[in-house]
C-alpha cells in the first residue's frame, strides 16, 4: 500500500511511472496517456500502476473508464515477439 512507503522512496517510484509512461508515449501513438494504480486490500495487496495509452482516433464516448474496461473495449493479441519487441523499444526510450 502507498502508505508503507516513506515519501522519498514513494516519490523515487512515481518519478518511474513518469518515465515509463513518457516512454510509451514515445513509442506508440498515444493520444492520452492513462496511469491508474487499481487493485483492492482483499485480493491485491501490493502497488502497482497501469500505464495505458489511448491510441488516436477513440470516440469520445469510449474513452475514460471504459477504454479500460475489458468487457467493453476487448484487449489485443499481441504475439510474444510483439510484446519483446515493444518491450526493448520502451526500455531504450528509457
């Protein structure tokens, strides 16, 4: 949880998230960059953030929460040597 961490240490982490995500930016069109740090004390208790790019051209209606619901937006399949290539694209914007 955000409270087990002391502010320098929790500000180290948040000034990580800002470079992941103007990484990602980067790297895929991006027209609004979402980070969310979701999860619940009853079956997910670490922190984590969510780094989701809105890609171009999403009605505006399909945006905010239900860009990021996936009973409503659906996923990507993306093959693994996708994922490794997207993955050292962002790690070397980094």
């Amino acid at each position: 949880m955000v409270a087990d961490f002391d502010e320098a240490s929790y500000l180290r982490l948040q000034s990580l998230v800002y470079r992941v995500g103007t990484a990602v930016s980067k790297i895929l069109p991006t027209e609004r960059l979402y980070v969310l740090s979701l999860g619940s004390n009853q079956g997910n208790t670490h922190v984590h953030w969510h780094v989701a790019p809105l890609p171009p051209g999403v009605p505006y209606e399909q945006q905010q929460h239900r860009a990021l619901m996936a009973e409503e937006a659906g996923y990507l399949e993306v093959p693994p040597e996708e994922l490794e290539l997207l993955a050292r694209r962002i790690r070397a914007a980094l």
